[in-house]
C-alpha cells in the first residue's frame, strides 16, 4: 500500500533500549494518556539468537520468559523505558502474560492480555490508574486471545473484538476467525458474533485475528487485523521450521453495530519487507498493537516485527478509509 510510510527510525524500540533482562521487544499496545504516548510491550527475556541455537545444538530446548514493561514518549516517536517490567503472572497455572494491547475507556487505561496456561490459553483484561498496579476484571475460557477493547461503549456496552480457536471450524487446522462480545462492566462477556471469518480474507490461508484496538472515525470503527499464509517454505527465524507469514490487514465496522464489516482492505496494509521485519526470531512478522489517530488526520500504526522490535507506521486516515472501502 503506498500510502503507508515506516517510519526512518525504525524499529522505534528493541531491546538495547531497555535498561533490564530484555531479548525480545514486540507487540505493543499503545494510547495517549494524560498528554503523553505510553507503550506497554512484550518483553521474552533470558535467551540472545547465539545462545538460543547453542541450546537448541546441544539438544535441549531453549526458554524464554516474558514480561510486559513500560516506555513513554512526547511524540510517539521517542520512547524511554521505564526502569522495571510493571506486570507479569506466573504461578504453578499461569505460565506467561503476553501481547498487550492497550485503550483508554472513560479515561482509564484497560490492558487486554494474552495469558498461557497449563489448561490452555486465555484473553485477559485488566484495569489500572497508574501502570503499576493492575486489577484483573476478567479472563476468558481456553482458547481466546488478541483482545482488543473499544475506546468507547457501544450502545451501553463495553465491546473487545477476540480471537477464539476453536479446533472443530473450517474441517481442522488453524483457521481462526475474528469474533466480538459485550459486556455491561468489564467482567461478563456475552452476546457474542462472528465479525469476520479468515476466507473472507483474499490474503489469509490460514488464520486471522484482531490487532490495535478499534478508532473511531465518521464513516465506521477502523481496525487493523493480521492476517496468516502459509509459505512454501522456512522463513528466517532462531527457532527453526517457520512457515506462517504475518501482515496486516485493515477493515472497517459499522458504528452502531461493530460486529457488522462495512469495508475491508482487497490487499495487506503491511506486508514484511524490511530486514527487521523478515529476521528475527520469527521472520516475516507484522502484527500491530496499537494505533492512534491524530486531530491532524495522521495515523500512527505501532506493529511488533519479526517478534523481535517494535516498529512504527503512518498514513493518512482518509487514505486508509478509501483503501478499505474500496
Ligand atoms: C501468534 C502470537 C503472537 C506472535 C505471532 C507470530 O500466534 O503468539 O504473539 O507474534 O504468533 O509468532
């Protein structure tokens, strides 16, 4: 898509801007609150790609760990971590917190989560006033995740577009569709409905799940996704036999009933191209996390990249509302 631009300082944050245990910085979730830009990303610790392929050499299988950690910026640009991860979850159950995405709801920031558990693995949502302390509201049933929330209620309701994984649908394998629900407080979810399924998608052979949290525009809620293909074969990545490729897609809701698609790009917003997009620990790997349209009309799409930085791009809304619904 010409008209959107990666930024020249990408990627906008890695792990040599972090000052503890850090390998991996990607899927970042990301709002504007109380006049400044704050970032809460993933954060896989404890391995570097040398090490990983010396463990793997030796027979073992190498781990990471994860935590979510802060960064704040002026501009959007510019970002400085904080000096500690602010949340994580590990018990005998849970194993790990992953892939925040970030929305500031009636003026209070809301985390939706990922969490892997020995049962299976679960959308998380958490609320805090100050990035330190967070207050889990609620935690799907296995297997749910990609959560993203909606800035605002929709006809009385808080909405999150999800990412069930239901083994039985599309006759096996894992073709994965993108799902919503309400909820009247943050903690039961119901009245759920199918958004769009993966072969909607011309770009997708295989799943397909939500990305940054929903803007709102004039014209309809407008939501990136990734979208999954299958590569003939293995892609760059440290941990060997890598075949899905990640870009992203761009779709449009209608405002009075999200679940609703009223536009859909015919081609990925974002395709890996870049080498930080292609080499990593999982080459070929967009998947945006967040995305805040400016009172200028400029639209910052924040994407981890080869689950391995954190990068950033930016168009023009009114580009992206006519390439989804053309
Ligand atoms: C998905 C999630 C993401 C990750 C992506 C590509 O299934 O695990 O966290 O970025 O795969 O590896």
């Amino acid at each position: 898509m010409k008209y959107i631009r990666r930024h020249s300082s990408n990627p906008i944050l890695s792990a040599r801007d972090i000052p503890y245990d850090a390998s991996l910085i990607f899927n970042a979730g990301v709002a504007k609150w109380q006049g400044e830009y704050v970032m809460l990303f993933r954060n896989d610790y404890g391995q570097t790609e040398e090490s990983w392929r010396k463990t793997q050499a030796s027979g073992q299988w190498p781990h990471l760990a994860t935590n979510i950690g802060i960064a704040r910026s002026r501009d959007g640009v510019h970002w400085t971590a904080g000096p500690k991860p602010v949340f994580q979850m590990r018990d005998d159950e849970i194993q790990r917190v992953y892939d925040p995405r970030l929305t500031i709801v009636e003026g209070r920031p809301v985390l939706c989560f990922a969490m892997d558990t020995k049962h299976g693995l679960r959308g998380g949502i958490a609320t805090t006033d100050d990035f330190e302390r967070f207050e889990v509201q609620s935690l799907s049933v296995p297997d749910n995740r990609n959560m993203a929330l909606f800035p605002e209620r929709v006809g009385g309701c808080f909405v999150r577009l999800e990412r069930p994984m239901p083994v039985y649908s599309h006759g096996g394998g894992e073709h994965f569709d993108i799902w919503l629900s309400e909820s009247p407080d943050l903690r039961f979810w119901g009245e759920s409905r199918l958004v769009m399924g993966a072969e909607r998608v011309p770009y997708a052979t295989g799943k397909i799940g939500p990305a940054a949290p929903p803007v709102k525009t004039p014209r309809g809620w407008l939501a990136t996704f990734h979208a999954v293909r299958y590569a003939d074969q293995d892609l760059h990545s440290w941990e060997g036999n890598w075949r899905k490729e990640y870009c992203a897609g761009l779709m449009l809701l209608d405002l009075d009933d999200p679940s609703k698609v009223i536009g859909l790009s015919r081609e990925p917003l974002l395709v890996a191209e870049e080498p930080y997009e292609t080499n990593g620990f999982r080459g070929s790997v967009i998947f945006p996390g967040g995305m805040i349209l400016e009172d200028s009309g400029e639209v910052k799409i924040y994407y981890g990249a080869a689950d391995t930085v954190e990068c950033l791009a930016t168009a023009h809304i009114d580009d992206l509302l006519a390439f989804c619904e053309k």
